[in-house]
C-alpha cells in the first residue's frame, strides 16, 4: 500500500514541479554577503586584541594606584583612608572581574547579541521563574 | 562532487564557494518553496542557509552527503522563517489580501505560459510543508526513505506515511479542485 518505491507515472509528474533560483543576482549577493562577514570578523578579533591589552594596561595601572593610595594614606568625605582604600579596592575588584569575564566571552565568538544578553548573568533561582 | 570545493573554502578560498552555491541553489530554493511557499522567502531562506553553511562549515565532518548537510540547514532555516512569517501575518492581515490579489494575476499569467507546472506546483503550495517537502526530496532530488529520514529526522514508518498520504494528497487536489484528469498531465 505504502509504496516505497518510486512509482514512474508520479515521478514524471513531479519532474514538471521542479524549480530554478529566480534571481540572477542571487550567487553574487550571497558572496557579498560573505565577504563582508568576513571583514567584520577580522576587524572584531582586532579589537579583540585591542581590548586584551588594554585590559591588561587597566589592571596593572589599578594594581599601581591601590597601592600608592596605601602608601599615602589619602582621607576625605569623613571617611579614614582604610575605608577609602577598601571601597577603591572592591570597585576595582568588581571592574576586573566584569571586564575579565566580558573577554572571556568575547574571545568566545559569541554573537553580539549573546555578548550583550545579561540575562545570562541572572542567578539561577531568577532564571527558573521565566 | 563539492568535496574539493569545500576543502578550498575551508582555507580561506571565498569564491570557491560560489560553485557549492551555482550546485545546490535550485534544489535548496525548491525545498524552501515547500515550507514558506513565496518567492521572496524562499529566497531569504536560502541565503541565510548558505551563510549558515558557509559559517559552519568546519563542522561539517563529512559523514553524510555534503547535500543532505546543507537540505537540513535549508529546512531548519525555512520553518524559522515561516514561524516568523506567521507571527507577521497576524499583525498585517490587511497588507496581506492586498498581496494576494496579485499572487493570483501573476498565476493567472503562469497558467498561459506553462499548465502543467503551474497546476503541479499550486498542488505542493496547497499541501502541508512536510509532504510537499516529502515529495520534492523522494521524487524530485531522488532521495531514498533513509536519506529523507536523515534529514527530516523522521523514523522510516513515519516517512512512508508521510510520501502516501502527500502522494494522494496531490492527486486528490489535481483531480478535485483543478479537475485536472491524471492523463492531461503525464
């Protein structure tokens, strides 16, 4: 009943429903296309490397400075210089480890979209609920 | 076939990939005119199942047929657009009709140039994507049950289901609404 093999009447019918690529231009757009993917992704591993370094001139600038304001004891706003030096340290802390893991995903070749999605970053128990 | 090409593409070689593209762009906009049933989709469908394939190609290891690789990527790409597709629709019912009205003069134009093709053609347009699909893949591209199974992910009793009830589902549709006789068309 449920013939599997290819019945010649139908197939010749099915030979008349065979269709070709309307657009002339349709190879050349998709090279294009192509081509300019391509740039993109060499100017973003460019940046890539640009960002690294940068990252890395950031981190031990802010090593440098943490310890300088140790050092000199700075105080201000009421504050005692080692709660200054504790609030500085944890500002710093915290911008190294968003920076790091932005790279990380970054280097990743994640999409900008993924990049940008901080969705991702929400702890489990929040990302349950949606 | 594509085997040497595909090696270039994969060292850099863009315009290799123009010869993947010229041999498998008919066959792909086919099976994307099953699913989405418009040129113009079909032809977006396309586009993005080559860059996919041009972007992923790495990972192609070789353990199937090149085409049957690219078909399942066209196919994949062809019902995210038609999801979308309907998610627009909804939206602009009105811009739709509108749309519609000259679908059916350009038919109206086919049926002149050629009955046959467009009366075999309106029938896989009429049918669900996956018989339509089902069919160009058994008797258009020759695939056997095990091919289409691999790329549709079917199991082989399914696909046989599938390829009858399309296969009747066509013969009814010729013979009932366009009141074709069988005979006139092969």
């Amino acid at each position: 009943m449920m013939q599997s093999n290819k019945d010649p009447q139908f197939k010749e019918l099915m030979s008349k429903s065979k269709l070709e690529m309307p657009f002339p231009d349709f190879e050349d757009e998709v090279i294009l296309q192509i081509k300019k993917q391509e740039e993109h992704k060499q100017s973003l591993s460019q940046h890539l490397k640009v960002s690294w370094l940068s990252f890395f001139a950031g981190t031990i600038l802010g090593v440098v400075l943490t310890v300088q304001l140790f050092q000199l004891r700075v105080e201000g706003l009421g504050m005692s210089s080692t709660v200054i030096e504790l609030i500085f340290q944890l500002i710093f802390s915290l911008f190294v480890i968003l920076s790091f893991d932005f790279l990380i995903r970054f280097s990743r070749k994640k999409s900008p979209k993924e990049l940008f999605n901080f969705k991702s970053l929400r702890p489990p128990f929040l990302k349950s609920k949606t | 076939m594509c085997d040497p090409y595909i090696q270039k593409v994969l060292n850099g070689d863009t315009d290799a990939f123009r010869f993947i593209i010229k041999q498998h762009q008919d066959e792909a906009y086919s099976l994307a005119m099953s699913v989405v049933k418009s040129e113009f989709l079909a032809k977006d469908v396309v586009q993005n199942a080559f860059i996919k394939a041009y972007t992923k190609l790495d990972t192609f290891k070789g353990n199937s047929k090149f085409s049957t690789w690219f078909f399942r990527i066209v196919i994949n790409e062809a019902f995210t657009q038609k999801r979308k597709q309907k998610r627009q629709t909804k939206i602009s019912e009105g811009i739709a009709e509108t749309n519609n009205q000259s679908t059916v003069n350009e038919s109206s134009q086919k049926i002149e140039e050629d009955n046959q093709r467009y009366y075999i053609n309106e029938a896989l347009k009429q049918i669900p994507a996956k018989y339509s699909l089902a069919l160009r893949l058994f008797y258009l591209q020759d695939y056997n049950i095990e091919e289409i199974k691999e790329i549709m992910g079917w199991s082989t009793s399914n696909t046989k289901v599938i390829l009858y009830r399309a296969r009747n589902k066509v013969k009814t549709l010729l013979d009932e609404t366009y009141n074709i006789d069988k005979e006139e068309l092969y």
